[in-house]
C-alpha cells in the first residue's frame, strides 16, 4: 500500500466510532483501526513517525498529542 492510498483510508475512517451506541460500528471501527495501525507499521520504522503520518490525516483535535510523540523520539521510537 502507498502513503497515498493510506492517506485516503485514514481521511475516511469514522474517527468518533468508540461514541456509537451501535456495536457494529464500534467493532468496525476498531477493526479498520488495526488495519491502519497495521499497514503503517509496515510504511515506517518508527512509531512516532506512524503516528505523525497518522496525524496528518485526520481532522484537527483527533489523533495522537504531540507530546506522546515527542517522548517516543526521545526513546528513539
């Protein structure tokens, strides 16, 4: 997969599905999580270079805190 095509999926995902009532959508969504966590992993070495790519494509006040990922850097993640 390319970080284009990864770039899209991320934009897409329901990034509030743990706020639905419906299990369905819950179970989707942690399951399209893995697969995003997953297919990053295999696009960087590092973790906080994932969640900075992770970052990038999702809308502003999701995602990781700059400061998680700062700490994985000073640990060389």
């Amino acid at each position: 997969m390319t970080k284009n095509q990864l770039s899209k999926i991320i934009s897409e995902l329901d990034h509030n599905y743990q706020y639905s009532e419906d299990f369905n959508v819950v179970k989707n969504g942690r399951q399209e999580l893995l697969f995003v966590m997953d297919e990053l992993s295999k696009l960087f070495a590092k973790k906080s270079e994932q969640l900075e790519f992770y970052n990038a494509n999702v809308p502003d006040n999701i995602g990781y805190t700059q400061d998680y990922i700062d700490e994985l850097k000073e640990q060389g993640n």
